[in-house]
C-alpha cells in the first residue's frame, strides 16, 4: 500500500477525472466540494492514515462552519466513491467512509411540503392585489402550472413558448458563471429536456409576462436572447435573485393573511404542482416525465410523501362522520 501516501485531494481529483462530459452545474458542485476539502488540513493528509474518526470530526467541522447536513453529506459521499476507487485500485486496504453521516451530526434537512389548495388561492389573491408584489402574479402560476425548475424558468425565451401548439420546450437553463455573471447551461440530466403542454391558466400568464417586458430589450447571453422574464432594468434574472423576492413576498404575505405559509421557495411551487398532478391521478412515468425527474425514485419519494398526507387527512375525516 506505498501508493497510500497520495493525499486525500488528490485521490479526490483521481476520481473526478475518470468522469467525462459533465454537465456545467454538475461540475461546479464538484468544485466547490474540493474547494472545501482543500481548505481543511485533511484534505493535504494521506488517505492511508485517515481513519473513520478523522472524517467525523472534518464533516463535523464543517458543520460547525455553518454547511448544511446536505451539503457536507454530498461531500462525504464524493469522499466514500474515491476512497472506493482507491481500494478498487489496492492503495488502501478497506474504505473508511463507510458510516452513516447523520449518526454524527444532526439532518437539518428541512422537508418540502406543498401549497393546500386554500393557501394557494390565497397567495394568488395576496399577489395579484398587492401594490408592491403584483409583477410576480404571473410567474408564480407559470410555475405552479409547469413544475418546472427556477433555472429552466430563467432561461425560459420567448421561442419556447409555443402558443399556436400550446406547448413549452424546456432546453436549457439561466445559471451563475464561475466569475458571478450569468451563463447559459444544459439542464441537469437528459430526461430534463422536455415538453409541456400549456394549461389555459399558464398560456394567458405567459401572454401577460410578454406584453409586459420593454420591447427595447435585446440582452444576449452566450447567444441567446429573448427571455421571457426580465428584471425591472430589463435584465435576464438569476435562481437567487428569485429566492430573495420569494422570502420577502412570504414575509408580507404571513403579516396580512390568516393562512400562513411556513417555506416559500420556487422548489415549493414544483412540488405543489407535482402533488396536483398526482392527486389528479397521473401516473408515475407521465409524472416523472413533467417533472424532468432522472430517476423514477425521486418521483416517487412524492408519492409517498403525498400518501402519508391523504391518509393523515383521511382519518380525520372520522371525527366529522363521528359528530
């Protein structure tokens, strides 16, 4: 095991080039995770001497940095696949990554719940009679009539609006570059290009959004132009910026409205409208399909979420037919 003392980064970076043609997003994760590795001294120690008990204390430490549970588990499971392959290849003896990372520290992981029908309506309502917030009426039923991402809702152009078929194309996706400006990316995984079908509901939203954009707006990004969304200085508009708009609309909705909303986020929406679909009764191949979902088991960690739903509501049901 002499070829042992190779350092845990650059074991890390033995892995990473054995995987060709990733995707951009796919990439920029990669980097940050080595980026955060590099920045702990066990990132320089080789992987021979590293022992169980070193990479629970790093993943700790990084908690203790402020990481979420996610993150560092993303991070630790790109340290388990490398140590994997250096096991594979006879540097080290056994992988010692092999441990569950919430033994050790707490997920924090919060769950993602979707919209009630009631609170829905009444965040529409809030939206489209607020003075301050009224510009995002459309978008939010573009996006709970779509499912789609916040980044394909981005790099949304006017060309993939199909109004003569009514449908939308999702082909690419608006994302930060590495230098912080925007940059056009593929979507995260082939089954993410797809085709929707418009509701009437998203078709006259997209109208209005159109209609209202400055028609002196000819900003191009890595060749394309023509997004449907613009920023208010006729600029395309970012995953982030959205996220900063959602908490401040969630926090003027929750100060005037009965019905509170506990997590507000573009990825809200999606799973609302993925739960719509499935209490509408699609099926999991359709609803893998609309979601752009890689593998069916994400599609169906819904299902179950939204099955534990029915039947908690279900069995309340009882207390009404027992009155």
């Amino acid at each position: 095991y002499f070829r042992g003392n190779i350092s845990l980064r650059d074991q890390v970076k033995e892995y990473l080039a054995l995987k060709q043609n990733l995707r951009y997003s796919t990439a920029r994760c990669y980097s940050f995770m080595v980026k955060k590795i590099e920045a702990f001294p066990i990132g320089g120690k080789a992987i021979i001497s590293i022992s169980a008990h070193d990479l629970k204390m790093f993943f700790i430490e990084l908690y203790e940095s402020g990481l979420a549970f996610a993150t560092i588990n993303k991070i630790k499971g790109l340290i388990k696949n490398s140590l994997e392959l250096a096991c594979e290849d006879n540097i080290i003896p056994r992988n010692v990554c092999r441990f569950k990372l919430r033994d050790y520290i707490p997920d924090d992981t919060e769950s993602i719940h979707a919209l009630t029908k009631e609170q829905t309506q009444s965040l529409l309502d809030f939206l489209v009679n607020s003075r301050y917030y009224n510009r995002y009426y459309d978008m939010f039923e573009v996006l709970l009539e779509s499912g789609i991402r916040i980044c394909e809702f981005c790099g949304l152009t006017e060309e993939d609006l199909d109004f003569e078929n009514n449908r939308t194309r999702i082909r690419r996706q608006l994302v930060d570059g590495e230098d912080g400006s925007l940059t056009i990316s593929e979507l995260k995984t082939d089954n993410g290009y797809r085709t929707i079908e418009m509701t009437n509901v998203f078709r006259e939203s997209a109208q209005r959004i159109l209609q209202a954009r400055n028609p002196d707006s000819h900003v191009s990004i890595d060749g394309v132009s023509n997004f449907v969304w613009l920023s208010n200085k006729n600029n395309p508009v970012h995953a982030r910026q959205f996220n900063a708009a959602f908490s401040r609309i969630k926090k003027a909705y929750n100060a005037v409205s009965d019905t509170k909303i506990d997590k507000l986020t573009p990825h809200v929406l999606r799973h609302t409208f993925c739960t719509r679909l499935i209490a509408a009764g699609a099926s999991v191949k359709s609803t893998q399909y609309l979601m752009g979902h890689a593998h069916a088991s994400t599609t169906l960690q819904i299902y179950a979420d939204f099955d534990k739903e029915k039947a908690r509501t279900d069995i309340l049901m009882l207390n009404s037919e027992q009155k």
